[in-house]
C-alpha cells in the first residue's frame, strides 16, 4: 500500500484538492482519496512531492506501425507530400518496423500513456500491443480513392481484422479520411461498422482537402497523380460534414482527428451527429502544415476535445505532455485543469474507458502521473514542465 500527496491533485471527479493523500494498492489500483481540506498529512509513510498529480494520459490518436519513420519526413511540406513521402518509404524490413514500434511503445509508457487509440493498415504490432504495459484499442483503418478497387481494399483490411479477433485485440472498422475515401468504398465500409463502438477519421488537417473534394484539384490531387494513385473515374463523396453526417457510420463514438483547418460553420454542422470528440495533435499539424487547431473556436462551439500525438513520421516524440505544452503556448488561457481533463477524462470517455480511466477515484487504476515545474499559482504548464510515472 502506498500514501501519495502533491501540492495538487487533479481528481477529474471536482476541482483540484490541495495536498489532498491519494492511497493505492500495491498494484496502483486506487483505494481512497483523502481531501485535507489544504493541510499537509504530516503522519508518517506518504510520499509528499512539490507538483501536481493527474491520472495516466489517454493518447487518442497513434499510428505506433509508423514509428521507423522517425527523422525520415521532410517538415513543413504540406499534407500531399507527406503523404507522398510516407507511402514512397513506409515498406521496409519487418523486423525494423517491430523493433521501432517497441521502443515507441515502451516510450509512451515511460511519458505517462496508459490508454492509446492507434491506427493500424497492418498486424505488424499486434504481438507487441498484446505484452505491452498501456492498454490498446485499435483502429483498423482502410483508404482508396480508386473504386475499381474499393473491395479489394476492404478485403485487406477485413484480413486484419481477422487476426485482431484471433489474437484478443479490440478494434473496430474505420475510414482513413475524408480525401482518400472514394464513394464506393465508405459505402462497402458501412456495411461493416453498424455497430461500430468507436469510429475515428482524419478530419480537415489541411486547406488542400476542401479542393480536392469539391473540385478533384490542389496539391492533393497532384500529390495522387505524382503517386499514379489518381483514378480515372474520381468518386469523393462531397463536403466534410456531408461525409461524417451520412457516410460515416452513426453508431457509437466518433473522434475527427486533427481539425486543424476546422471552420466554425463545419463544426456546427457536424456536432448535430452528437457522440463526438475532436482530437488536437498540435505536434503534427505544426510539423506538416506549420498550424495549429483553432482550439479556442471549438471550445465556443461546445466541443469536446481529445488529445493524441499522430505519428513518429509527422512529430519527433510520441508525448502527450508535449502536446499539452503546445496547445498552452498557443492559448495561454487554457488552465492546466482543462488541458489535463482533454488528455485524461476526455479521451477515456471516447474511447469508453472512464470505468477505468481519466479519474482518480476508489476501484479505478488509471496510473498516477506527477508534474513538476508547473506554474502553481497560475495552474500553467511551462516550458521546461516535466511528467514522472508514479505508478
């Protein structure tokens, strides 16, 4: 049994209790939370630290298979040729690719992850995902402008899923983007995730998208021409918010990811699906666009908001704390509280984990994450702010 106690503890169950005692089994399952009301617990066997305690982070969007492509990606190039880059040089040896996505994977634990939503196109890190110490749920993701093809690509996809059944892995069926889906493929893809628990899709990460959908031009479409990817028949199945709104499954939780070029006339739109979570990777966005998420144009607009760290291809850690400490330079009137509950609470309720995760509350074990260098009068995240794993 462990005593545990901070200048603060952010529970996500209230506000923010000072010097309060957390207390844990030695499993770090959760066994009480003492509010002192501000006193110290001066009794003998708690460990006091100067900072502030948070639950484990939820890192809402990964792609760990990606993760030998660190360093590998030119920065700033826009989103037609990152992902131009990423198709020319993501095969490579097998062996490679599971040895990089282990060390990432034993990296997210180290910063603080303890629940990841990760986008897999392959069973490459299914026995990694199956020992590892954060817990797991999978996007098994299909993509294809072509569609001549589209069942082709759902048949390997449905392959993949195979093996995630075989193996015990959750996951569900999800569209890649709203650019790289032709009509007939997100219509053979409903098909498939009717119930779907959890749905994710990359959404509105560049200007380029809104052209290439309504006009089959900009640098995407050059960007598939270059790649010899652009069909004859092109077949994009309108706006934004017409794809989320009729084309995307309306069963269960949706999580748009990126939002970076988001507009408040979209957003609007595409809230009346309810069941929604807009997840910011600012660490992406800036290296692939040099942008950031309005974040503050959402929060207006009642969204709820995630938080995940893309790809080693497109960011140089895969850390939630970092992210957290972009959005805090970005929007310096964000408190450490809120920026906590997006990459905590938030994310275990979208991917429906809270019964788990995201709080610090008696029969929960969501891990215990202690940050130091934190601006305690202003409840800021700085700089040179750190993260520690305490269990």
């Amino acid at each position: 049994m462990r005593r545990i106690s901070a200048q603060y503890i952010i529970t996500n169950s209230g506000p923010p209790l000072k010097r309060a005692v957390i207390n844990t089994d030695d499993d770090g399952t959760i066994t009480g939370v003492e509010d002192n009301d501000g006193k110290p617990d001066e009794t003998r066997h708690v460990e006091f630290y100067n900072g502030v305690i948070i639950p484990g982070f939820v890192n809402c969007h990964c792609h760990l298979e990606l993760s030998h492509l660190k360093n590998m990606i030119r920065r700033d190039s826009g989103l037609g040729n990152f992902v131009e880059q990423v198709r020319s040089i993501r095969e490579i040896n097998t062996e490679m690719i599971i040895r990089s996505a282990r060390e990432a994977d034993d990296d997210m634990y180290r910063a603080g992850i303890a629940l990841c939503a990760d986008i897999c196109n392959t069973t490459d890190t299914f026995g990694i995902k199956q020992n590892s110490k954060i817990n797991y749920y999978n996007f098994l993701e299909v993509f294809g402008i072509d569609p001549a093809r589209a069942r082709r690509r759902l048949d390997e996809i449905l392959g993949v899923a195979e093996k995630a059944k075989e193996m015990g892995l959750p996951y569900s069926l999800v569209p890649h983007a709203t650019y790289s889906m032709s009509g007939e493929l997100l219509g053979l893809l409903r098909d498939h995730t009717e119930t779907n628990r959890i749905t994710s899709i990359h959404f509105m990460e560049s200007r380029d998208e809104s052209d290439f959908l309504s006009q089959h031009s900009g640098n995407l479409a050059s960007a598939y021409k270059r790649s010899g990817l652009l069909p004859e028949k092109i077949d994009t199945a309108g706006s934004h918010a017409r794809i989320v709104l009729e084309e995307v499954t309306p069963s269960g939780n949706l999580i748009l990811v990126h939002n970076t070029f988001a507009d408040r006339e979209t957003v609007q739109k595409v809230r009346k699906r309810g069941n929604t979570w807009w997840c910011l990777c600012p660490g992406s966005n800036k290296f692939i666009e040099n942008a950031v998420p309005p974040a503050d144009m959402l929060l207006e607009e009642g969204c709820r908001i995630v938080v995940g760290t893309d790809s080693l291809a497109s960011n140089t850690r895969l850390d939630i704390l970092s992210e957290l400490q972009l959005l805090q330079g970005a929007f310096p009137d964000l408190s450490i509280e809120e920026l906590v509950s997006w990459a905590t609470i938030n994310g275990a309720e979208a991917l429906g984990k809270d019964d788990e995760f995201g709080r610090l509350e008696k029969g929960k074990k969501p891990g215990l994450l202690l940050l130091e260098n934190v601006d305690l009068l202003n409840m800021k995240l700085l700089h040179d702010t750190t993260v520690t794993r305490l269990a």
